[in-house]
C-alpha cells in the first residue's frame, strides 16, 4: 500500500450512475489496498440527479466518492474537463472503466508518480473511423488518432500546467505534437466506445476548432489579405483587356469562378467565426453561472443506513 500521494479517479462517463456506481463501488476495494489516500471524483449531469438519489443506499458506504452534478447539457469533455479541475490528488487519473482493468490502472498511477510523466492510453489495433481522426488531425496541434484512449494519467504539477491552458479539454484526451509536457503512452486492453461513434468525433472536432480558434482566424486575415492582392490583380488585369482589346467576350466563366470563390471565402470563414463565437459566449455564460451545480457524497445519504447508532434529523 502507497501512502506518499493522494490519488484522484476521475470518471465521466455517459451510461448513467445505474450503470456506473456499481462499478465503482466494485473498484474502491481494490483501490483501498493498494493507496492509503484516495479519491474518486464521478462527474454527473443534472438532469440525472434523481437517478443518482435513486441509489442512495449503495452511496452512503461510499465514503471515498465524490459526485460532482455539473449543468445541464454539459457534453461529456467539457464534464472530464469540472472534474479534472474539482480532483486534489497529487497524481489525478482520468478514466474510461470500458478501457482499462483496475489492477492495471493501479500499477500505471504509481509509474505517473515515480516518473512524473504523463502516462497517454493507447489501443492496440485500429478500428473503424480512423480517416476521419486523421482528417481532424490535419486541422489540429495535436496528434487525433483513432488509438488514443480516453483514458490519461496525470500527475499534479503537469495537470496544473494542462489545466492554465485554453486547449485543456482537447490535452487531456490527446498528445500535442509539440508536448509542453512529458508523455509516455501505454497500452489498454480495450478501443474507446466512440471509435464509430459519429457524435463523438463531431464533438472533438468542436472542441479543437474552440481550442484552436484564434490561429485559424489568423490564417483567416492572412487569406483574406491574399484575396485582397488578387482581386487587385483581377481588376488590373481587366483594364488591361479592356485597353489591349477592342472586342470582350462575355466574362461569364470568370464571374462565376470569382463568386464561387468569394462565397465559399465567406462561408469557410463565417463557419471559423461562429465556432470562435461559441467559445465566447460558453465563457460569458459560464462566468455567471458556474458548471458545478452540486456536490454529493455519501454524508448526504446517512438517513439511508439501517442499524446506525446515530440518529440523523
């Protein structure tokens, strides 16, 4: 048993607390025998706290769990995202429980503490959807691929760096090219569930255009400039036509190539500004009206234990 560090497992996951409680409670014995201190931060949205309530009973013995009730409609990296920044341990291990055993999860969180690195899941075999992580990892400054788990060991001094950045929700799935910290990759016995997963892979590319959003405005206004210069030329060039010609043809094939090339210009760049907007007013909207909701633990589920000798009003 380790007694050097306080370990956090943070899970938040999308089966529901049915689902996941029962999970959990199975790996606190484990978890006990191998760390003196821990905890496990679950990470639930409101709209499921009635079915959290519902499981009271298994949670009043859980004295070891936290459950962080985030707002409604939170999608599920932005929840990771609360829950990494609500854990305190001194090596913090974000978890998929459908990628990696708990024995094996126990051995990795010790090599994070001793090596002080991040320790980055990695699946063994690619699946299907890998075009597309490959597609998103063109538009990024991270390494998207499809093998990449959602699970990632992180001890405290580097997830406080991850965390002071903008792209924190995208670095605590994936690797950056150029890594501000020290990673290492390991293997999970089992794919992320999103691998065909159309709805996760929007959400990611969501989340790298927010992450990424101020370069690809700046590429934007270089582009800009660039269209700027050729309709210059475009113009210059038609005077000349106009004074080397007496006779024009119709212009038509080039107008059409001009305006098809304006309005995809304007829609690719209007598509940019929207995404940028969006992370602007999630901020506005978050600022007054702060993710976390509640917290729960099994103090608030006492009056549920039978045979206590205490009497809970």
């Amino acid at each position: 048993m380790r007694s050097d560090m306080l370990v956090s497992i943070v899970v938040a996951d999308s089966a529901g607390p049915a689902a996941t409680i029962p999970r959990l409670a199975a790996a606190m014995p484990q978890l006990a025998e191998a760390f003196r201190y821990f905890e496990v931060v679950y990470a639930l949205d409101e709209t499921r706290r009635a079915e959290l309530d519902s499981l009271g009973d298994s949670l009043a013995g859980l004295v070891n769990l936290r459950v962080v009730i985030t707002g409604e409609g939170l999608r599920y990296y932005r929840r990771r995202l609360v829950a990494a920044r609500e854990a305190i341990g001194d090596v913090v291990a974000l978890v998929d429980l459908d990628e990696v055993p708990i024995a094996t999860l126990i051995a990795r969180i010790g090599e994070a503490r001793d090596r002080n690195e991040v320790l980055a899941g990695w699946c063994p075999t690619r699946r299907a959807g890998a075009l597309s992580y490959r597609l998103l990892s063109l538009a990024s400054r991270f390494v998207i691929a499809p093998r990449a788990a959602r699970t990632i060991i992180v001890p405290r001094d580097w997830l406080n760096a991850i965390l002071a950045r903008p792209s924190a929700v995208i670095e605590l799935r994936f690797q950056p090219r150029v890594p501000l910290t020290r990673y290492r990759r390991f293997d999970v016995p089992r794919h992320p569930a999103e691998a065909t997963d159309f709805a996760s892979r929007y959400e990611v590319l969501i989340e790298i255009m927010r992450s990424d959003a101020p370069r690809y405005l700046k590429a934007y206004a270089l582009a800009g400039f660039l269209v700027v210069l050729g309709s210059i030329a475009y113009v210059l060039y038609a005077i000349a036509i106009i004074l080397m010609l007496s006779h024009v043809a119709p212009g038509w094939f080039s107008n059409a190539v001009v305006l098809a090339g304006s309005t995809a210009f304007i829609a690719g760049g209007m598509s940019i500004l929207s995404i940028a907007m969006v992370a602007v007013i999630d901020g506005v909207r978050h600022s007054g009206h702060p993710p976390v909701v509640a917290e729960v633990g099994n103090t608030d589920y006492f009056d549920r234990i039978v045979g206590r000798n205490v009497e809970v009003s």
